[in-house]
C-alpha cells in the first residue's frame, strides 16, 4: 500500500524561515559616492564625515595623513562634480580642480575611511587624476596603493608618525598603475574586510614613485553583517534550515514507500 503525505505546514513555514534566516544576514552592496560633497571635509588631523556619501546606513568618517607634519592648514577638501572629488594638501584651499590631490610629491598622502563596522571594499574610483591633468602641472598618472586594517584595535594615525605595514596591521591590497587610465578611472579587487581602508597615492618600490595624483571620487563594495551576541552566523543558520528541509523530505519519502 502506497501512502501520500504532505509536509505540515507548519513545518514547511520553520524549515523555510530557518532558510531564509540565514540567507538574510548575507553581505549587503553598498556605494558611496564624494562627488556632491563640496568644500572642508576634515580638518588638521581629525575626522570629518561628507552626509551625502551615506549607504546602507553607514557614512564614513574620513581624515587624511601624510609622511611628512604639514601645517594647521592640513585638511581634507571635497570639489564636488564628476571631475572632482575628496583631496588632500597641506595649505590654504585652491579652488581648481588640479593641485592639493591626494599626491605622493615630496611626501605621500593617504586618506582613511572608517566605516564604523566592517565592510569589503571592491572598487575604488577616481575623479580628477594626474592622467588627465588639464592644470598644465607636472604629474606624471594616477598610481595608488589601498590597504585596509587588519591589526587589533584602533590604528594610531598621526601625520610625521609612520604608520606600520604588515599581515598584522596596514594589510596591502594592491598597488594599481595609472588608474587614471582604467575604465571608468575605476581599480576594482576582492580581497579584505574591515572598518579602515587606507587609499594613498602610490606608496611602493614597483613602479616609479612621484608625482602621481588623483582625487578620490567614490568607493563601493557590500557591508558584512554584525550578527547579535549568541546568535548564530548566517552562514550556520542556512546549513540548519538546509538540514531541516533535507530531514523533511527524506522522512516524506520514508512514508510514500510504505
């Protein structure tokens, strides 16, 4: 005798919200773009946020650092416009486009984003670049590097202050030649989870170091998920709802062969 049977609903409805449970803590794509931010962003050596690059809830604060002191002028300075973007300099604004980018001449200068909980940084995309200099200036192109933290606690950021590189602290990414010339002036990688992402203007022994310079235009990549305290990782949930399906349908398939 052949018996059919159907799964409880309220089984099926468990089975399914365990599922969906762990698939709903999956990282979540984000995007932040600088290019209607305008004017002073941060200043000497602090933290400073642009409210229009907001994503998926997070606005990053940004400051800026440099190998060398700099002066009180020190700050990190927004020109909004597709040929913009946040630079960094070490004097009284300008208003062009061209001088004061984030540049490695004489000294190299980064700037820092902290998101305040983790993401994964996949795409970095420039604005204003020495590649396209129209300043009649003497950059070179638009060599950048991109690190992000992976050391413990706070990073200590001070201008003049070397910062430490390593596995276990500013972890490299990549160093990207000219992307001034990339698609979209766009260097994209897949690599890296964090709160702090260091882009700098080409910070490395590969490639000819000077006058490379850019504004830094927009960043993109997926917030990772901060699951509460006790509960289980998203990924731990999807297996369990998976395994409750698995168990359904065998048991199911148990009952039709009686």
């Amino acid at each position: 005798m052949t018996m059919h049977t159907t799964l409880c609903p309220r089984h099926t409805f468990i089975a399914a919200a365990l599922v969906a449970a762990g698939f709903a803590g999956s990282a979540q794509a984000a995007s932040w773009d600088f290019s209607a931010c305008s004017g002073t962003i941060a200043t000497a050596q602090n933290w400073g946020t642009c409210g229009s690059a907001t994503s998926e809830g997070l606005t990053p604060s940004i400051r800026g650092y440099s190998t060398v002191t700099g002066n009180a002028g020190t700050q990190v300075y927004a020109w909004s416009g597709s040929n913009g973007g946040m630079g960094y300099y070490a004097n009284t604004a300008d208003s062009g486009t061209g001088p004061h980018a984030v540049d490695n001449n004489g000294s190299i200068d980064s700037l820092i984003l902290d998101f305040t909980q983790a993401v994964s940084l996949s795409s970095v995309k420039l604005g204003w670049n020495g590649t396209d200099d129209g300043q009649g200036t003497a950059y070179n192109d638009s060599d950048m590097s991109v690190y992000y933290w992976n050391g413990a606690g706070t990073p200590t950021i001070s201008n003049g202050t070397a910062l430490t590189f390593g596995d276990s602290a500013w972890k490299l990414v990549n160093h990207f030649t000219d992307v001034g010339g990339y698609t979209n002036e766009t260097a994209t990688f897949s690599t890296g989870s964090s709160s702090y992402w260091l882009i700098s203007a080409y910070n490395g022994s590969v490639y000819s170091k000077g006058n490379d310079a850019f504004k830094l235009l927009a960043v993109a990549g997926s917030v990772v998920p901060t699951p509460p305290s006790g509960v289980p990782e998203p990924d731990s949930l999807a297996l369990l709802g998976l395994g409750a399906l698995g168990l359904f349908a065998a048991r199911r398939k148990s009952v039709n062969k009686v």
